[in-house]
C-alpha cells in the first residue's frame, strides 16, 4: 500500500512539474522571436518556414573542465586558438595511397542487389544508395547537396546516411518533427547552433551547408527526413572494460574483438562492424555503445524523475528537471520537442554540453540550459547511456499506465459528493 501511494505521489507530482513546465515552453515559444534579437529578412525568403536571419548570440566562452571528450572524438582538450581545418569537397577522384584496383572494384553487401566501388561509396555529390526500399526517393539536395554550392556541394545523405540514422560523430536527422529541424537549419546559420569544440570540422561544414540551402531545399529535406520512420542502431551495454581504440574522423573504432581497456567515466560508441559502416557506409549497419556499469539505473533516476527523491515522506527536488516533462514519457518527443530515445549516446552527451556553454543558443533551446546547467560530466554519461538505451520504449508507457490506473482508481473511491 505504502509503495501505492509513493508510485502516486511520484506520478502526480511528475504531472504537475511536467504541467508547470510546458506552460514555460509554452510561454518562452509565444516569445520565441524577441523584436530586439529578429532582423527580418528581405523579401521574407524564409517563405513561412520561418527561416528568419537572427542575429547571431555573443560567442559563449566554453568551460572545458567538463568536456565529454569521448563525445566530440578527441583524446584531449583543445589548446587556445585552436581550430578544425575546413573539410574538403568529397569527389571520385582516385586516392594515390591506395591501388586503383581496390578503388574501382564493385562490391556487394548482403541483403543489397547495389553495385558499389570505393569511389562510388566516397562520392558525397552522388550519394550511394544500398537500400532504396529503407526510405522515400531521394529529393536532389539529399542525394546531391544544396545546388548553390556547386562543385563543392555534398549530399545529406552522405554523412547523416540516405536513411538519416546518421553516425556519432554527425546526428540521426530521421523522424525529426519538421518544426524542429527548420529551426535547426536557422539556428546553424544564424550562428545561434556551433560546436562548444572549435575543432569539430564537420559542424563546420554543417554550418556551410546550412547557409547554402534555398528554402525550398530546406522544406523538401525536412519532410523527407522527418517522414522516416524511427530505427535505431545502437546497442547499449553496460561494461567494465571496453576494447582499445583509435580515433579516425572523430570516430572511434575498435582495435581488437574483446575489451581490455577500463572504461572509466566514458562512453565509447564503436561500429559493429567496421567494414560495413566505414568501409561499405552500410546505412543499417550498428553501433555498440559500451557505458559504464550502474550508468543506466542512475541515468534513469535523472531522466524520469529529474533526480527527485522522497526522503522520510519528504520530496528532495533533483538536479534537474525529468526529460519526460517535455519529451514525452516514451522520450519520443512531444509537438516540435524533439524525440532523444534511441539515439547515439555520444551525440546526446555532446548536445547536452553544447547547449550547457552556449555554443548551442537558439531561442527555443533556452528551457533545456536550465536543464543541463547543473550536470557534471559523469550525470551526461549517465543521462546519455540511459536516454540511447531508451528504444523500444514499452517500459515508459508500461508506467504510465500504472500511474493512470491507480489515480483512476483513487477517484473512483472518493465518495461522489466530494469529487
Ligand atoms: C559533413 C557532414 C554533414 C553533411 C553533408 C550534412 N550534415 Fe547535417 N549535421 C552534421 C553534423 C556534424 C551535425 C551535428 C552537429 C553537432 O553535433 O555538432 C549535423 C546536424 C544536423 C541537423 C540537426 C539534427 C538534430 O537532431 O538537431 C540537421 C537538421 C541536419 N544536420 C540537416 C542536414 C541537411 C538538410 C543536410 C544536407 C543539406 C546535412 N545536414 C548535411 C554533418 C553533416
Ligand atoms: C522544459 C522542457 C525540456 C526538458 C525538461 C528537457 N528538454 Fe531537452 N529539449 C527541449 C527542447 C524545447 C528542445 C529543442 C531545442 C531546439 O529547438 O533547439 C530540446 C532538445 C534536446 C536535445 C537535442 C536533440 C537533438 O536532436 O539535437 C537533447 C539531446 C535533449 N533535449 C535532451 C534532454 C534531456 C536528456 C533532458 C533531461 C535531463 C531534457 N532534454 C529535458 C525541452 C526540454
């Protein structure tokens, strides 16, 4: 009985915080586009997808004490001044390191009737595609880039995958709601989305990529990622060992079958297999992200309940506030809040730091600074394990049931002349 009442005092008490939380959602989105900070566009070209020019937010100063470094594929911290070289247009032109043999041969992949060579697979202007019948056709600026870039273009697909699940060291655009991802795109070219790391070149490039889609290509990559259905790709164990890595694009990847290596407060998110997902860019090839043992219980307790806890009958307020609040019980988002269950932990963790020092600073990310502005380093690793290992999400809604049953059940025995 006494745990009955505690599951209802947790649950109407999740309510309430969720309620008082979404009316501040709700209230900062009225005020979403403050006079001061909007300078309208000429001519409109956002065209009503409110790709309005904002002015850019000061450059937030990182802190990186906390940095996850795993999360943005380094060993260290950046030295002072440092920045990330300008990525080079992908092209077929041949590689002089390797033979053209190996090059110019086609391969296969099981469960594909696809042809492919190395310069197939690593021409980002003409994205390869393994598995048409995985996803919608291809609209050009997915398949090809924004056409204003020409020579220099590069296809969506060719990072985030023609099925947008993306890799950890980009993000999993697929099942985005569209709202969010043209505020995304606002927010790279405003200035008011970077990476806290000024080394990470692909943010970079995103940038670019964002300044130079036209609008239309904005809206046609928006309703195409955003009609894929959700499908993640990474395993989440829990382990005391992980396997030596090295460290390629901002990519780990294993060095040996077993795990020999303490984990440490880390986690380390390496292909399944390293052929298919470097080698081939197999779009349904996986990750397995070791995290370390007791992450995912304590992640959890962070995720659902914001770190609350009940001390002698007493509520004892957590860290923060439970993600459920806004992103939905199943974290599968919530209107234009977008779903986080399933995705790479070491995009998450990476998010989550960025939106903490600044560097990701749009307007409709305000609500989630307060969020993170109390977690350390080891509460993202946490977060982030429990958040990735999230999908399917039968539990959360398994739970939510509960809770509903045993306030239905509470009304039902109230005398009706006091309801
Ligand atoms: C060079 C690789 C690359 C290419 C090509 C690329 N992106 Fe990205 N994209 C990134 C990276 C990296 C991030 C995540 C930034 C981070 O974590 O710092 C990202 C993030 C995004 C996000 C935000 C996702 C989220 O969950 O918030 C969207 C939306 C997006 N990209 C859309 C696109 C579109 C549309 C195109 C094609 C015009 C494109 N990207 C091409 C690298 C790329
Ligand atoms: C008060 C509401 C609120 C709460 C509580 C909240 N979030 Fe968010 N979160 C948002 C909103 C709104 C966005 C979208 C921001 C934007 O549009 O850029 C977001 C974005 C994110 C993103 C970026 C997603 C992407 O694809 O890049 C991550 C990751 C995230 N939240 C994780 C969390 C975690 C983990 C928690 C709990 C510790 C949490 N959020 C709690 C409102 C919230």
């Amino acid at each position: 009985m006494r745990s009955r009442v505690g599951i209802l005092v947790f649950g109407m008490t999740c309510f309430i915080l969720g309620m008082v939380v979404m009316s501040n959602v709700d209230r900062l989105r009225g005020r979403r586009r403050p006079a001061a900070a909007v300078a309208q566009a000429p001519a409109a070209p956002g065209g009503g997808l409110g790709l309005d020019v904002v002015v850019p937010p000061p450059p937030a100063v990182v802190d990186f004490a906390g940095q996850p470094l795993w999360a943005y594929g380094f060993e260290r911290r950046p030295e002072p001044g440092e920045k990330a070289q300008p990525q080079g247009a992908p092209s077929r032109k041949l590689r002089p390191n390797e033979p053209e043999e190996e090059q110019t041969r086609k391969r296969t992949l099981a469960g594909s009737t696809a042809l492919y060579s190395l310069m197939d697979v690593r021409d980002g202007q003409h994205v390869i595609d393994w598995h048409p019948e995985d996803h919608p056709p291809m609209p050009d600026v997915i398949r090809h880039g924004p056409a204003r870039l020409g020579e220099k273009t590069r296809g969506c697909g060719s990072c985030h995958l023609p099925n947008g699940m993306g890799r950890p060291e980009n993000a999993a655009p697929a099942a985005l709601p569209k709202e969010y991802f043209v505020r995304q795109i606002r927010d790279f070219r405003s200035g008011a989305r970077r990476s806290a790391d000024p080394r990470k070149p692909n943010t970079n490039t995103m940038i670019d990529l964002a300044k130079a889609m036209s609008d239309e290509e904005v809206a046609q990559a928006a309703d195409y990622f955003s009609t894929i259905r959700w499908s993640p790709r990474v395993r989440v164990i829990e382990s005391p060992l992980v396997p030596k890595t090295k460290i390629a694009g901002n990519l780990f990847l294993a060095l040996e079958p077993t795990p020999t290596e303490p984990i440490g407060s880390r986690i380390i998110e390496v292909p399944e297999n390293e052929e298919r997902t470097e080698t081939l860019r197999d779009p349904r090839a996986g990750f397995v992200a070791y995290v370390p043992p007791g992450s995912l219980a304590r992640g959890k307790a962070l995720v659902t309940l914001g770190g609350m806890t009940i001390v002698k009958d007493q509520i004892v307020q957590g860290k923060t506030t439970a993600c459920t609040a806004c992103h939905g019980l199943d974290l599968m988002g919530v209107a234009d809040v977008p779903p986080i269950a399933g995705r790479s932990p070491s995009y998450i963790a990476r998010q989550l730091f960025d939106i903490q020092q600044g560097a990701r600073n749009g307007p409709s990310v305000q609500l989630m600074r307060l969020v993170v502005a109390k977690l350390t380093h080891d509460d993202m690793v946490d977060v982030a394990a429990y958040v990735a290992s999230a999908y399917p999400p039968p539990k959360a809604a398994a739970e939510k049931a509960a809770v509903e049953k045993v306030a239905v059940e509470r009304m039902a025995a109230i005398p009706p002349g006091r309801k």
